[in-house]
C-alpha cells in the first residue's frame, strides 16, 4: 500500500474505529486514530475517528486515490454506547473556550447538529443522525462505489471483506473486541512502531488551508 493510497474510517465513533485500526496495525499498515497535524496525514496510510467521519469530502479530493470504509453497528447497542461517550465529552465538546481542539469539535457538531445538552442524550436525535450520516456517506461515494467498503465488526464474513479490501493477509483472530462496555482508552494501551501520533507533541496544525489541493 502506497502512501498516498491512504484509507479513511468514517464510522461514527463506538462503531468500531479501535477494533479496525488494531486489526490494520497487526496488518503492518501504519494507522492513525484521529489525526489532527498534516504531518500525521502524510505518515499514516489508515486513520479513523475525527475529522475523518465529518471531512470525509475534503479527504477524497485531498487524496484522489484514497478509499473509505463506512461502520454499522447494531442501532440499539451504538446508542445506548455513544450517550455515554458524548456524556463524558459533554463538558469539553460544548464549552466556548478551551476544551477539545476547534476540529474535533466541529466534527462532533456537524455530524450530530444540533448538539446540546439535550439532544446529545436524546436516542431520537442520535438516532437520525446515525441514519444522516450513512446515508450522506453512501450517496457521496454512489458515483464511484469501489472507494466505500461498508462493514460491520461484529460480522465475521466482514472481516473477510475488510481484508479483501486492503489487500491483507486475514488473522484468524479477526477484529478484536475493544472498549467494551463504557472503556474507551483501548487505544492508548496499543504499542506498535505503527501507532502514528495524531498530534505533535499535543499540539494540532490548522488544516483549514490544506484540505483541498
């Protein structure tokens, strides 16, 4: 896999972001969960998470020859798994000042518009963003379906189709079951010279300028 043959994630997060960037590391593919400096982008060949769920059109056009992978997950089960996410998020995601990096949080509000405190426990409102953001990504890649690979981590067969689509070798452990539960520092706990830093130092670049060629 050339560099430039990057692949971008963009399941909503607690779909299965972890389970497939370990399951790309073990595949010796140098991976990045979320990514937020240009320096990461150019590293990195598989990235999940933020900003690829929300900037998806900027890296397609970034990237001619890049592809995406679109994660299901049972809709009862993600949501019941994102409220908690969001809740623990809540106080650094919808403050004015500080908080989490402005691209972070304008992944978070585009795709979950309008986020508040009460809509991000409210499983209507979560629950027809999900279906937004399916859709939107399906109808994006619709012209040329090749780029999409569209799975779910808790399939076996998909696991096969995953592997197919990056041209690797199948483990048969297939993907992990990471961050159980309310655990989400699966992540954190991965050691592999693979592991491509989402930020410099804890520092992030604006990217505003860089998205398009």
């Amino acid at each position: 896999m050339s560099l430039e043959n990057k692949v971008f994630v963009v399941g909503l997060p607690r779909t299965g972001t972890t389970s497939v960037c370990v399951a790309a590391i073990n595949a010796g593919i140098p991976t990045a969960h979320t990514a937020y400096t240009q320096h990461c982008f150019e590293q990195a060949q598989f990235f999940a998470d933020t900003p690829c769920f929300s900037h998806y059109p900027y890296l397609a056009k970034r990237f001619p020859s890049s592809r995406f992978i679109l994660l299901q997950r049972d809709r009862q089960a993600w949501l019941a798994s994102i409220k908690q996410l969001l809740l623990r998020m809540q106080k650094n995601l919808l403050c004015e000042q500080g908080g989490f990096s402005p691209l972070l949080k304008q992944s978070y509000a585009d795709v979950f518009a309008p986020l508040n405190a009460q809509t991000l426990a409210d499983d209507q409102h979560l629950s027809a963003c999900y279906e937004r953001h399916q859709q939107a990504v399906r109808e994006y890649f619709s012209p040329d379906p090749q780029r999409l690979l569209t799975i779910d981590v808790s399939n076996a067969a998909d696991y096969q189709r995953f592997c197919a689509f990056l041209d690797i070798d199948p483990s048969a452990d297939g993907f992990a079951h990471l961050n159980k539960g309310n655990k989400v520092m699966a992540w954190r706990e991965v050691q592999s010279p693979l592991k491509i830093s989402s930020t410099r130092n804890g520092k992030v670049d604006n990217l505003d300028s860089w998205w398009l060629p």
